[in-house]
C-alpha cells in the first residue's frame, strides 16, 4: 500500500454560526492528480488553507509522509515542500517574469538572481518554450493580463522543487490554449513525482487529469472516487447530495404577463447571446459555475457593465441602461454578491444603511419625515429579524449575516418591481436564510419578480418558479421547477457551450 505524501485526518474547523468544517479526511500520493470539487461555500478553500498555513484547524492533524506536522504559516508550509497557487495571484509587479520566476528557487537564497542572471533568463526562456508559453520573460509581471500572470505563478510552482502542489481553480479564467499549457505543466510535475491537489468545477478537467477525485458538501466528505473506474455521471450524483426537506418555505402564485425580455445580450466578452424572458411575480433562478457569467449579467441589468450588443425591454419597451440611476428609474433592484464592498455602509448606522434608496419616499416639504421612517424600518426589522435591531448601531457592529438582512431590507423598502438577488443567502445561518427566503416570497405576492443567482442549486431548486444554467457565458439550460433536478442542472453547468467549441 501507497504511503500518502500528504495527509489531512478528521480536520475540523468552526467558521462561523453558518459554516464549519466536520471531520474532513483526505490524502495525496507522489505523481497522482486528486481533483477536489463540490459546490462554492462546499469548504475546500478552507482545507487548502489549512494544508497550505493560511489558517489552523481547531482539531485533527496534518501528516507528510506519515508524521505529524503542525503547520502555522504559509512559510512554514513551504519549509514543507507545500506550494499552492491561488486564484489571487501573488507576483512582484516591479519584477520581471524571469526574477518572479525564480523568486521562490531554492537557489534564490544563495543570491542566485543577482550572481547568475543569464543562467536564470536561459533557463526561463527553455521553461517556457518546453510549456508553449508566449511571454516575454522580461517583461515586468505588472504589465501582464490576469491570465499570463496566473500561468507565471504555474510555472514559479514547477520550478520551486515542492513536493505538494495545490492548484486553487487554476482553469477558470483560460481560454482552450491556456488550458493546454497548464495541463502540460501538470502533466511535467506528475513526472517530477509531484503530488497535486487539483480543485476545480469542470468535470471534463477531471476526466482529463485526474487519477481521484473527492466531494466536499457543506464541510462534509461525501467520498472519494478513483476517476478511471468512475463515471461522469457518478460524479454528478456524488454532488447531487440531497436537500434538507421543508427548508423553503412554499407559496402557489400564479406568475402575470412578460415584464422584462432580454435578448442576444453579449458583454465583456464573457456573455454571448444571452436571451430569456422574466414575468410578473416569478422567481426566475440564474446558477452556474465560478466563471460562467452570473454575476456579469447581473450587472449588465443594472446598468454596472455596458452591453455589447443585445438589447433590454422593460414592460414591451426597449430600455437603455447605461448606469444604477437609470436602472432604478426602471424599477429595477439589486442585491450585489460582494456585501462588504458594494452592498453596505459599516459607518452607517441601521436605519440609514436601510433606509439610503427610498429617502423620497418619506420626503415631506423637503424634509424627511423621521417618525414614519423610523416605523417603516423598525417594521422590516423586525420582518427579518435583523438583530440586534437598534436602529443607531453602526453597521459594522452587525454579524455578517444580520449585514446581509438590512441590504436585504434596504432595496425591499424601495418598491422597485424588478429586483436581482446575486447570493442573498450566502454567510447567513439556517434561520436567516428563511428570513430572506420569506421576504423574497413576500415580494412576489405583491406583484413583484425576482431574479435569484445563487451558486446553491437547492436554494435554486427550493424557490425558483424557473431556473436558467449559465456555462462559459452562455445559457446552456432552461428548465421549469416540475423538471428540474440537482442532476440536470450540474450536467448543463459542467457542458461545454456551443460557442465555447466553436472557439477552439
């Protein structure tokens, strides 16, 4: 039997009151791929932080090559022979790609840049041409596209000598050519005697590379697969893991007339041909994979990211939305993905985070009306169940899940009658989420729609009266709430679009 190189035993860690992981066993050989997946918020970032020095579980251990090890920062972990490549990519800028290269070589220490800088730029200039990768290596890596950097910080990994290599959603941002390059640099550390820790969505990668494959839901193992006896579709269903019964709370309402029609939409040159239609009093649901295009298109209704082409018609007339104000002139809402930065005001105390978007409504001879104001928001306080709930607290003094509630309870106070929700529930416990789930439901039956994007298919399958699946910029789904199931839509998540072949 095999000795892993790397082993995590019955790792434990506590987030937060919505999220922790439990007993989370895993392990990684010498020149063997292991591919890691499960939904966003699954916990595998969290492990890999554990692994890789970013943060300490509360219990279990860490072993490499079978003794124990205590692993408290992310030096240490490289002490280790433990290298992991982020999605945030962390290169010099004022460096060339040649010296970020080599900035982690164990020969760096040994002033090996500044005594053997022909050797290095040879060296590079023979990496890159074995990798097929087209970047001047002495270009400063601060001038790079995001993607080269991120193929940069691959090749940094292939030339430290590590042992464990941990690839955090490398693919997600390559086009066809790059993924060949990284599936080339993987394919060299394999040969290196390397082990890889390869996280991804893209069940074709995994078929592709891998020699195993584990599933993560909810901070929980659901169990590991050897991929050559294993079949997409048991893949699927290892994802598919059943949802909690009577966590949504259930309303029959009948959906109106077409009030918004979006069609061959493109942007960014990410969307292409986007085209679907949302009713009056509907939940439409929008999911897909990191990358697939879900928060882009919301954006694009509200007037943050301009269309490329493609147009907009509200209630049967073509609307221009070139900015937020003309989208909320539009009766259009939205609930943005990244709270922290772009949804509320920690500075702010309760009331004004709540109250910011509908201040005319309580406009009375050019003052605000302070008592009714202070009524109506104490009444959708109190509907949410935003604690503490004291209307002068400042914000940041909130939890993030009673955070997320007042921008919830913000655009609600707004009587727009189209309103994006991009992950209202994300970060917020189980009570929480039905608070929300509640006031979305509230909304609908007062004539209001609702587009949800959420990355969790069972919220998705729960509340939504249709669901679109994003893939690579593309719709690449549509299906009604009688038809859909978490296994079809994974298989229209992890496809391939039309458009995306035609690319290669």
């Amino acid at each position: 039997m095999r000795i892993p190189k790397l082993e995590v035993r019955n790792i434990s860690k506590h987030i937060s009151d919505a999220f922790s992981l439990h007993n989370v066993s895993l392990d990684l050989c010498s020149g063997e791929v292991h591919a890691f997946i499960g939904e966003n918020g699954s916990g595998k970032s969290t492990v890999i932080k554990i692994i890789s020095g970013v943060v300490k579980q509360d219990s279990g251990e860490v072993l490499i090559d079978n003794e124990p090890v205590v692993i408290e920062s992310v030096a240490e972990a490289k002490r280790h022979g433990i290298y992991c490549v982020w999605q945030d990519i962390n290169l010099y800028p004022n460096l060339s790609v040649a010296e970020n290269i080599y900035m982690d070589h164990p020969k760096s220490q040994n002033s090996f840049l500044a005594r053997n800088r022909f050797r290095m730029f040879r060296d590079c200039t023979d990496i890159f041409d074995e990798f097929g990768i087209n970047i001047d290596i002495r270009t400063n890596a601060g001038e790079l596209g995001f993607a080269q950097r991120q193929l940069v910080e691959m090749v940094r990994a292939y030339v430290s000598n590590a042992q464990i290599v941990i690839f955090d959603e490398p693919s997600a941002a390559f086009t066809s050519k790059e993924k060949d390059i990284l599936y080339r640099i993987i394919r060299a550390l394999k040969e290196k005697n390397t082990a890889i820790l390869y996280i991804t969505h893209l069940l074709d990668e995994i078929e592709l590379i891998a020699d195993r494959v584990s599933v993560i839901h909810q901070g929980r193992m659901i169990g590991t697969q050897t991929v050559n006896t294993t079949s997409k579709d048991d893949i699927i269903r290892m994802l598919a893991v059943p949802a909690e019964k009577n966590r949504y709370p259930k309303l029959n309402i009948s959906v109106g007339k077409v009030i918004m029609s979006v069609k061959d939409l493109s942007a960014a040159n990410i969307l292409n041909s986007i085209t679907f239609e949302l009713k009056k009093s509907e939940i439409l649901g929008v999911t897909g994979l990191m990358g697939s295009g879900r928060s882009l298109l919301a954006q694009c209704l509200f007037g943050i990211t301009p269309i490329k082409s493609g147009s907009i018609e509200i209630n049967g007339q073509k609307v221009k939305l070139s900015s937020p104000e003309d989208a909320i002139r539009n009766g259009i809402a939205l609930l943005p993905e990244d709270r922290a930065s772009s949804s509320i005001f920690g500075c702010l105390n309760l009331e004004n985070n709540v109250t910011l978007s509908s201040l005319k409504r309580f406009e009375q001879y050019k003052y605000l009306h302070n008592k009714i104001m202070t009524d109506v928001t104490d009444t959708y306080i109190k509907k949410l169940s935003i604690r503490p709930g004291n209307l002068h607290d400042l914000l940041e003094t909130y939890s993030g899940g009673n955070q997320q509630k007042a921008a919830v309870a913000r655009w609600m106070m707004s009587r727009s009658k189209i309103f994006i929700l991009d992950e209202p529930t994300r970060g917020v416990d189980v009570a929480s989420k039905t608070d929300i789930y509640n006031c979305i439901l509230d909304l609908v039956s007062k004539g209001a729609s609702v587009i949800l994007i959420s990355s969790d298919i069972e919220e998705i399958l729960g509340m939504c009266d249709r669901v679109l699946v994003l893939s690579e910029g593309e719709i690449s789904g549509e299906f009604r709430r009688s038809e859909a199931t978490k296994e079809a839509i994974m298989y229209k998540a992890t496809i391939k679009t039309a458009g995306s072949l035609n690319q290669k």
